[in-house]
C-alpha cells in the first residue's frame, strides 16, 4: 500500500503541472577596475535611475580588474547599469575639489556623463524574458 501512495505521489510531482519559466538572469560584466575596493553596482529602471535602484550589488573584481554580477529575478523592460569602484572602502563615490568624482566609475553602453550622470536614454539597455549580457567599463577618473 505505502509504495502505490509513494508512487502516486511522485506521478503527480512530475505531472502536476508544468515547471515555472526559468528566471532571467542579466549579467553585468565589469572591466577596468583598479587595485582596491569593491564595485558597487546598480540596474534600474528609468524612474529609479537618479536614485537608489531595486537590483544592487556588490562584487570584488580579480587581479585583471574584471568583475561579473548576476541579477536575477529582473523582469523584461528597459533597464540602466551604473557602477564605481569603491577604492578606499568607504561605502560611497568619492569626490576632488572640482566636483568629479576620484573613483573609477561607469554607465551601461559606455553613455557620456558631463557635468554629472548621463540621461537614461544613453545607458539604456533593453532586458527581454531571456535576460541580458550588459558591459560596462569602468574609467571617468
């Protein structure tokens, strides 16, 4: 009695229903970072793009000064990565007198940043139900 129950079980795992969509996953792949602290990276949306974005990490880049971080869970649409290099480990982009910033930093499709970030329209990169593979390098020291 017990392997029919343990069979019927297992009949109805494997045939229930069927499996859930794989998750996509966007990879931001990280070049041209320094001898130092970690990168700190963030993909947002256009409406979280001058502020704190949902999907954030924290990755340490090798000796070659390359880096890879996964997002998963990130739904299809239209998506802006930015990073720095938090060379000192203070937590945060620092600053020079004249106003840019010291560490190396970077935006998704290399977008130009003069007189502060660049407009979303420059960064942007679209994310489909398959995911994405996203550059981005870091420089603007």
């Amino acid at each position: 009695m017990s392997n029919m129950i343990v069979g019927a079980l297992l009949a109805a795992l494997c045939g229930a229903s069927p499996a859930a969509p794989p998750s996509p996953v966007v990879e931001v792949r990280i070049s041209g970072a320094v001898t130092g602290g970690p990168v700190m990276l963030q993909l947002c949306t256009e409406a979280e793009f001058r502020g704190r974005c949902a999907h954030q990490q924290r990755v340490q880049p090798d000796a070659s000064g390359r880096a890879v971080a996964r997002f998963t869970g990130v739904a299809p649409g239209r998506y802006a990565a930015g990073a720095f290099q938090d060379v000192n480990s203070n937590g945060r982009l620092d600053f020079g007198r004249m106003g840019a910033p010291t560490e190396p930093w970077g935006f998704s499709r290399d977008a130009p940043a003069v007189m502060g970030p660049p407009s979303f329209l420059d960064a942007v990169v679209e994310v489909t139900a398959a995911g994405a593979v996203i550059p981005l390098r870091l420089g603007g020291t």
